[in-house]
C-alpha cells in the first residue's frame, strides 16, 4: 500500500508537469522512485506482440514488472512508432488502429531512457458481416420519373460502414410493381407507368438481412415554383456588365430532371437596356435605363424582375459574386467567428463593420489555428468573366488596430478556378505601413473605400487574393490574432 501511494504521487507530478509543458525537454521529473525500476506491457501479448482489431480500440497499461501492482502514468514516457501508417498512439497510451500490419513500439521514460522497454504490435482484421441496411426517408420519397432512369444504389447505408461485402441485390418485391418500372439487380430503376413500387433489397453477405420499402411512379415531377436570387429583383447594374440568369434563378423542388429545368427568360420593358441570349441566359447592359424581365418554366411557373443600368458605373456589382477563403479550420468553417461578423460573404457588405476574419499564420484564435508560412487569402467567384484594372479595399471601422490590417497582397486571376495567373504581387495597402511606422499599436479610422490601381487590365472569372504582409511579419506589432477584410471589390476606370 505504501508503495502504490508513493507510485501514485510521483504519478500526479508526472501529469502535472505534462499539462503545462508543450515539449518534451521541458519536463522535469523527481525519477527517484523509478531507480533501479523496471517498466512492461500490463496489457494480454502473445510473446512479445500486442495484437488489436483493425476496427477496435485499447489502451497501453505499464506496470512494474516485478511489482505488478505498480502502474505507471502513460504520461510519463514516451510511445515511439516505427510506422505509424499502421498505428498511432496518443500520449496517454491509446492504441488508435490504421491499417493492418506489424510495427515496433518503443516506450521510454521521459526522464532516464535506460527506463525503457519495447515490443511489436500487430493490428490484424476480423471479418465484418453486414448486419442492417438503413434506407434514408429522401430515397423513399424520391419521384421516379417515366421513361426516366434512377440509381438508388448510392444512397442505401450499410451498417456496420466497415463491413467487408457491402454489395447489394435489388428486384422488385412483387410482380405488380412490373407494370410500373423494371429495376436491375444494382438497383437502377426506370419509370414505365405511374403507380407505387415495392422494392426488396438484399445483402449479398448476408441474406438474412434485407430491406423493403415503396417507391412512387409519376409522368412527370412538374416545377412547383421558380425562384429568384435574393439579390437579383432591382439590381443595379453597369453598361457592359453581365449577369449569369442561370445561376440567379432556380425551381423548385430540386429533384425536377435536369431536361426538365431549363427557363426562358423574356424581355418585357428595355429593349435598349439589356439583352439576352436565348442559348446562355446570359443578360448583358446595353445602355441606361430600367429593363423589365420575366423568367417562365416549362409548365409556365414565372416570376418577374426589374435590372436597372446607370451609364457611370465603374465597380464591378458584388450582387452574385461568392467567396470563399484558402484555408478551412478544424470546426469545417473557412473563417473565425467574430460576433455576428467574420464570412467571406461579409466582404460584401458596404457598412466596414462586417468582415472577412482568418487567424493570422503561425497563431490560434477561438480554436482556429493557421499554420506558419501559409498562403492565407481569399477566393471570389464573379459567375463570368469579368474586366477590370484596380482593386478596392476596405479595412475594419468598427476596429482600427493596424496590426489587425492586411498590408499586402498578391493577386491572381482564372478562368476555371484551378489554374492561376500572377496579375500583380506586393499590392500595398493603404494605411497600414505609414500608420505602424508612427506607433505598431495604432488604432486610427480608416473609412475609406480605397481604390488601388493595378498594373494593367485584366479579364477572369475567378480572382485570387494572397496575404502577403501584415504586422507581424513587416515590422509592426505582434499584437492580434486575426486579419480582417472589411470590403473587396473591383473596378474598370
């Protein structure tokens, strides 16, 4: 009993010392108790291999092998892993399989690594049969159109997800269901009649589990409704610009056929104002004024619209443009939440209190983490190409710290969103430099939509902003966590 208080003491410093270091030469330990000790593998081995299922789990126990009643702290040593496309192991000792196959395993003392032992691990596979066949509401209540094929196969679930045969048998389960649609055995299904079908799965693996469910027959999934992008009625527009009506206009519901889909668009007031390709959907600003236009389905659902063109214009409308930025946190969002504010999309706003924010490289702010010497930046989807020859930048009004500026930036333009071209590099941005030279903690407004010519005019779909200094690594004040884009667009002066 003595010696287990003992052990479990220097075990709480052990801990201790782990949760306020973050490198290992930082650990210092009272290694008097572990003199002349020795360290094993608690957990069942066969010789010296710890065998663990590809699908499971364990965690490594280390006692003192001629005192087996002492257990050691995990945190204490040190797992290394020979090949750890096979295993990892945290540092508290859990096993976390990857793929099948052996490894060496060598555990040290954090303190004295004569302290040290080292055995092989084995993760091997069971077999994994196919237990249920999980059928989601959205296939049940998927339409299957006349004449029309349907592939249902990739959305029927097998459980367990890492079963070794997942395959799947479809047929009809009764005779009925014939007149209505023909179904092949991996599940595509073709509409011949409107009616209901009953349709029978099976697992090739195992037979005793099946699934059956209805499905309906119909001639036709009509549009129900079209649909406007919210920014669309009563845009403003430039001479010369373009709108995408295909990308600002939608039906409903989504499970229409695409041959089905398709709107035309008519033009009732502006013949002067804008025109339209009956081919593209794409409408283009001819001259001043107000056009009047109506968008109408297959099954005569429409709705109208009003564009208005002004002749002096020269920034390019933000009104259907997306964006999104060059790096995705851990949460699955591209951007830090800052209040209500923080979206690629913000950028848009013309209030300078919303925002674009991303965590500064090499920083962690609210859980998001930007790893030094990455290209951090945004991407901006315009729909069409697009011409222009400056930028215009906005910083935050809402917060004036410098050091929370983007000070430059390289800019780059696409056609297809993968491919770029460099346009222009060290764009520098105004009040940032200037304002740090005078005081790196200066908080001074800045309300100002800047305008920043570039070198040249250029046409792309897609334009590309770089970070490429900021405070921190121009001199400035390392203060703030995050960099923040108040307002983005671009101009044809």
């Amino acid at each position: 009993m003595k010696r287990n208080i003992i052990s479990l003491t220097c075990l709480f410093g052990i801990l201790s010392l782990c949760l306020f270091s973050c490198k290992d030469e930082y650990y210092t330990i009272d290694d008097g108790f572990y003199k002349d000790k020795k360290v094993a593998i608690r957990n069942p081995m066969d010789g010296n291999t710890l065998r663990i299922e590809q699908y499971n789990t364990d965690k490594i126990i280390l006692i003192e092998p001629d005192h087996p009643d002492i257990v050691f702290d995990n945190r204490g040593f040190l797992f290394s892993v020979a090949d750890k496309s096979i295993v990892t192991i945290q540092e508290d000792g859990t096993i976390n399989p990857i793929e099948k196959g052996v490894t060496k395993v060598d555990v040290t003392f954090r303190s004295d690594e004569r302290l040290s032992t080292s055995f092989d691990l084995e993760v091997y596979k069971d077999y994994h049969a196919v237990e249920r066949i999980i059928v989601p509401s959205m296939i049940k209540n998927t339409l299957i159109e006349r004449d029309l094929e349907m592939d249902i196969a990739t959305g029927i679930l097998v459980f367990p997800g890492h079963a070794d045969n997942k395959k799947l048998h479809f047929t009809f389960a009764d005779e009925a269901s014939e007149a209505f649609a023909s179904i092949s055995n991996e599940g595509v299904i073709t509409g011949k009649a409107p009616g209901i079908i009953q349709v029978h799965i099976v697992s090739d693996d195992n037979p005793q589990v099946t699934s059956t469910f209805e499905m309906t027959v119909v001639n036709e999934i009509l549009i129900t409704d079209v649909t406007l992008h919210p920014n669309l009625d009563n845009v403003t527009i430039g001479v010369g610009e373009k709108i995408n009506l295909n990308g600002a206009t939608g039906i409903l519901p989504s499970t229409v056929h695409i041959l089905n889909r398709r709107l035309t668009f008519e033009l009732l007031e502006g013949m002067n104002v804008v025109e339209i390709d009956p081919e593209t959907n794409v409408l283009t600003a001819i001259g001043a004024g107000t056009a009047q236009v109506k968008v109408t389905s297959k099954n005569d659902i429409s709705k109208e619209f009003t564009v208005n063109v002004v002749s002096d214009l020269t920034d390019l409308t933000r009104a259907f443009w997306t964006a999104k930025s060059t790096i995705v946190y851990s949460n699955g969002q591209d951007f830090v939440v800052d209040g209500t504010t923080g979206m690629p999309q913000d950028m848009f706003i013309d209030n300078g209190s919303t925002f674009l924010g991303l965590t500064k490289p090499g920083k962690n702010y609210n859980n998001c983490a930007t790893p030094a010497g990455y290209e951090l930046g945004f991407i901006i989807d315009m729909q069409l190409s697009c011409s222009f020859n400056t930028m215009r930048w906005g910083h935050r009004t809402s917060n004036s710290y410098v050091y929370l500026r983007v000070w430059a930036v390289d800019l780059y333009g696409s056609n297809d969103g993968e491919n770029w071209a460099l346009f222009a590099t060290g764009i520098r941005i105004p009040n940032t430099y200037e304002v740090s030279a005078e005081n790196p903690n200066a908080a001074i407004a800045d309300n100002v939509y800047h305008s920043i010519a570039l070198p040249g005019s250029f046409d792309c779909r897609y334009v590309k902003v770089i970070y490429t200094n900021w405070s921190d690594n121009s001199g400035g004040s390392t203060s703030g966590s995050t960099l923040q884009v108040a307002r983005f667009g671009l101009s044809l002066l």
